[in-house]
C-alpha cells in the first residue's frame, strides 16, 4: 500500500477545490478529445451565427465582413417560397406525428393482444427492418415501386386493375401522402418499442380485477390499457413537439423533386439549396438561426409544459 | 378463461392482419431484388414476381465490374470502422470521465454537451466550418472526425456507469490501482453490453450516413455507397463521370436491346448490395437493441 492514509471519498469537503482537480486530473484528460471535438464542430459553428447578421465575404472572413444589421430577416418574409416553406414544414410536422402516433400505438395495442411466441417475434423482427436503413436505401425502393416503366405499382395498376398508369413520383398532388407513408413504413415498427415497454409496466392485477368485474377483452383495453399509458402517450406527444420545425430532412431530400418543391420544401431544404448549392452564405445562415431560435422556445415551452403536468421534463 | 367467439375471431384476424403487415412491409424489398435477378421482359410483363422465372446475375456482374461500387465499398467500410472507432472513443472517455460524482466542474462539461443536442449554428456555418476554415473538401476526414461527441450515446453510457457499484473502483483504488487500470481492467469489462450496443448502433449510423459526402465530397470515387446508390437512383441527372461510364458501358454491353441488363436492374443490384450488410448485422442488433433502447429512453 502506499501513503497510510487511504483516500476515501468523504473527506473531500475540506480539500480545496484545486486539490480535487489535481487528484481527478486522468478524469480531464479523458473528456479532453471531446471536448476540443465538440468545440471545433459545435461551437465554432454557434460563432458562425454571426453571420446571419452580416454580408460574408469570403476574403475578409467573418469578422471582416460588412454588417447587414436585420436585412435578412426582412428578405426571409418577402420571400414566398421561404413561407411556403413554413407552411410545408408544419403541416407535414403535424401530419407525421398525428398519423404516426395513431399507427404506433394501434400497432402497438395489436402486437401487445398476440400471444408470445415464435411468430410473435419474427413479425416484430420484420416490422423494425426498415427503421436500421438509410432514406437512401428507402427512397430507392420507393422508386423501384413506383416508377413508370415497370414498377410494381404501375403494373399492379395497369394489369390487375386495368386502368391508365398513375404518377405518384414527382407529383405534387400525392407527395405528402407518400411522405406519411413511407414515413410510418420506416418508423412504424420500431415506434412501437416504447409504447410495448409502457404496456408491459401496467399492473397485472388492474386486468385480473377488470377480468372479475366481468370485462370483456375490448373494454379491458380502452378502459385499462389505454388510459394506463396514456401518460406516456402524451410526454411523447409533447416531446415530438419540440420537433416540429425539422420535418424529416433526410426522407425529403431524398424523395422531392422540382416538381413537389411546392408541396414538400422544408426549412431545412430550403437552406440546403440555397446555402450548399445556391451558396448565399450569410442568407442562409440567417435562415438557420431563425429555425433555430424558433426550435429552442418550442422546446423550452414543451419542456415547461411537460413539467407542468407533472412528467419529468428534457432537462 | 373461456373465450367467446367473437375473441378467438378477432385473434384470428389480428395474427393475419399483423402477418400481412409483415408481409407487406417486406415485400419492397423483395421486389427490389426480385427486380435485381430477372430479365427485363419478366420485369415488364410479370406483375407480382415471386421469384425468378430465370435468374439473370448480368446486373451484378456488371456493378461489380464498374469502379464505384468497388471505390464506394472501400470507402464505406473505411467511414464505417474509422468512424465507430473515433465515435466511441469520444463517447467512452467522456462517459467515464463525467460518471464520477467527485470531479469538479462535472455540471459544467455535462451541459457543455447537453446544450449542443438542442441548438446548433445550423447546416451553413457548419458547412463552412469544414468547407473553408478546416479545408477537409473532398477529404475522407471529412466523413469520419466532423460532429463532435455524440451527446444520445454519451448520456446513455454516462447512466450506465453511474449504475455500477461505486465501491468497485473504491476497492479497486484503496488496493493500489489509478485510473487508468480502474477504467480498463474493471469498469470496461463489465460494461460489454452497453459498449456492445452502441457501437452497433455507431456502425450502423457510419454505413447509413450520406448528408455528409453530399456536401462535403465531389470527386465520384470518394463517395460512400449511399451516396453511390442515391446517384444512380435519385438524382442520376447530377451523376457525371459515373454516369457516363454507365452510359457507354449499357452501349457495349447492350447495343441498347439486351434484356439480360437494363437500367432498373442495375439499380435495383446497387440498392441490395447496400442494404445487405446491414441486414447481415441485423440479428445481432436486434440481441441488443431491445435492451439497449430500454436503457436509454425509459427515463426514472
């Protein structure tokens, strides 16, 4: 052994602050990487913020570039695709979430009445199969069904049903629709997990007395199962609500076209084509901060709420 | 118990209805490599294709001939094994380093990095960041180091370790031992599942990620395979010398009237070459993740 005294924890109230440091310094050393990874690809980026108030020009950097004060803020209002681009993103926020709560918890409901067992767990293991690939993979699929020449809806369309080939791809008027869809596809199975694991915590003795007071199975789930997870069902509500400004930028990068930018640009595109491709820097940026600002009240009111009715918040 | 008709009709229905549900959610991708192994006459006229009247392997032969699919497998599964690697370094040395009680400044870094999950400077800065300050255009880098710690994973793992007994490493540091040997020798050890899980989920987030070599990468035989996969499908228009090659390789091959290779085809090899990995790994997420998914979002 070495010293002769050991150093055991409850003496630290009477070191010094800076002795603790020294004693815990291998612990510094271990979040070091992520710290400085952290700073360079999060921070450094916050500082970038700055420019949604300036003009950038590349040669004086950001510091050096004029200020432009609020002009992008104003041009973001003038600009109609840019509120079109609210719009959308709202609406298929709102879309998601209520199409795919419903789906997730009715999916869940079925799968929670089906006995345990071996044809139990291989539906469940196809059901989860889609949320573990890319929207790449997802949106290739997608157009491998739905395409013109040769996809199986077509063929399904033209030969079983006789009827003229219709365009579901690159058309507006079906696009939200295929995003709700393909949505609950990818996410139905695997959203379903959380609400299993709240089912599974209800009491069995709530059934048992439901079973004696002579209810049949059906009024044991509306009237014990859903209102035991109805707690969950809402934190999760509110929660997703906090995500309503990101509106599923991967799937809709992957499934728009020029064609269904009306009906499907997002925020989050809309900045991508005009800061990535469009390379209007500093407008885009402004475009940003203004999702993100709106994102942290969003937050900041759900979390509130969520306190409020006496679930345990998101920090 | 006994159970009424109306019961054992509705269980009937409900194992049907969630069988075809299954059923229905995989049929894609059957479809998909159903479309991958037939000829194009079979494809145009046969509706539901079950299986292949005669399998046509023409379509990969010929992916596996070209150059991208051999540069976008080689540069995947680089992104794919660096990047878990580097990912779980971070959020291994930093779970351990914030799980102690003691160490002073713990709320600060732990907020630190919580803060980062909420709010961001967004994809511009970001881009520029990378792009023009750090210079790792067109550079693998790019799509390995870029993101900082990954706040999800790390507050997992952090619970984690808060739940092992403290007086292990008491014990284990009244003996003699320091940090280092605590973390390696005792904490690590015991931690295989939890560290199991998430480098799966790591891995598989690599193999799956693209946004990245969107904008980051621009020479055609740097890009992973999703990207490789999304310009062929999704956005061929923008393919250049990848789709020229395509281009006069179906003129060879074809004389533009082969049956036995044809544009859905080729596609539809791309897309199952992808995704098949994962689905190799699948079993072994799925042994992990009902766990894993139970640890991190059932809070309390």
């Amino acid at each position: 052994m070495g010293t002769s005294v050991p150093q055991v924890r409850t003496a630290t109230r009477r070191r010094t602050i800076l002795s603790r440091m020294k004693r815990e310094r291998f612990c510094y050393l271990l979040i070091l990487p992520s710290f400085i990874a952290t700073a360079v690809f999060c921070y450094w980026p916050m500082y970038g913020l700055l420019l949604a108030f300036k003009d950038l020009k590349l040669r004086q950097g950001i510091l050096g570039s004029p200020w432009v004060g609020l002009k992008w803020f104003e041009l973001m209002f003038q600009d109609p695709t840019f509120l079109q681009a609210i719009r959308n993103t709202l609406i298929i926020s709102f879309g998601k979430l209520i199409y795919g709560t419903f789906a997730c918890i009715l999916l869940a409901l079925l799968l929670n009445e089906l006995r345990s067992g071996i044809y139990k767990k291989v539906c469940q293991t196809l059901l989860y199969l889609p949320h573990f690939l890319s929207w790449v993979i997802m949106a290739s699929i997608i157009y491998n069904i739905f395409t013109m020449s040769g996809g199986l809806f077509t063929k399904v369309v033209t030969n079983l049903f006789q009827r003229e080939p219709i365009q579901i791809l690159a058309n507006p008027a079906y696009f939200r629709t295929l995003v709700y869809i393909s949505d609950i596809w990818k996410g139905v199975g695997f959203g379903t997990i959380v609400y299993l694991a709240a089912i599974a915590g209800i009491d069995p003795e709530l059934y048992e007395a439901g079973i004696i007071d002579g209810a049949s199975r059906l009024q044991r789930v509306l009237f014990i199962t859903i209102p035991c997870i109805k707690g969950t069902i809402i934190i999760l509500l509110i929660l997703s609500m906090g995500g309503v400004m990101n509106a599923g930028f991967d799937q809709i990068l992957n499934l728009y076209s020029p064609n269904t930018i009306e009906v499907g640009d997002i925020i989050d595109t809309y900045v991508y084509r005009r800061g990535v491709q469009g390379q209007q820097y500093s407008y885009s940026t402004a475009v940003g901060l203004f999702k993100n600002a709106v994102n942290v009240l969003l937050l900041m009111t759900v979390n509130y709420f969520a306190k409020l009715i006496g679930e345990q918040g998101l920090y | 118990m006994k159970r009424s008709i109306g019961e054992t009709v509705f269980d009937l229905f409900n194992v049907l209805f969630i069988g075809l549900l299954s059923i229905i959610t995989i049929f894609p991708f059957w479809n998909v490599a159903m479309t991958s192994f037939v000829k194009s006459n079979e494809f145009y006229t046969r509706t539901f294709i079950l299986w292949p009247r005669e399998f046509n392997f023409s379509a990969y032969y010929y992916i596996f001939s070209t150059r991208w699919i051999a540069s976008g497998f080689k540069v995947s599964t680089i992104v794919t094994v660096f990047g878990t690697i580097y990912n779980m370094f971070l959020v291994v040395t930093a779970a351990y380093g914030l799980s102690k009680k003691t160490v002073p400044g713990r709320n600060f870094f732990i907020t630190y990095f919580i803060i980062t999950m909420y709010f961001g400077g967004g994809l511009i800065p970001y881009y520029l960041v990378v792009t023009k300050y750090l210079k790792l255009t067109d550079n693998l880098l790019s799509l390995i180091i870029t993101g900082g710690l990954s706040v999800y994973y790390f507050l997992i793992l952090k619970n984690f370790f808060n739940e092992l007994p403290v007086s292990l490493a008491e014990s284990a540091t009244i003996d003699g031992a320091n940090e280092f040997v605590i973390l390696f020798r005792i904490i690590l050890p015991l931690s295989m599942p939890a560290i199991a899980t998430l480098l799966l989920f790591n891995a598989v987030g690599y193999w799956n990620e693209w946004q990245k070599a969107l904008y980051f990468i621009v020479d055609d035989y740097k890009f992973p395979l999703q990207m490789i996969l999304r310009k062929i499908v999704i956005d061929p228009n923008s393919a250049t010398a990848m789709r020229a090659e395509m281009n006069t390789a179906y003129q060879n091959l074809v004389g533009g009237t082969d049956e036995t290779l044809f544009d859905e085809a080729v596609k539809a090899a791309t897309v199952v070459v992808v995704t098949t990995p994962i689905i190799l790994v699948y079993p072994f997420l799925q042994k992990y993740f009902a766990k894993g998914v139970m640890i991190g979002s059932i809070k309390g």
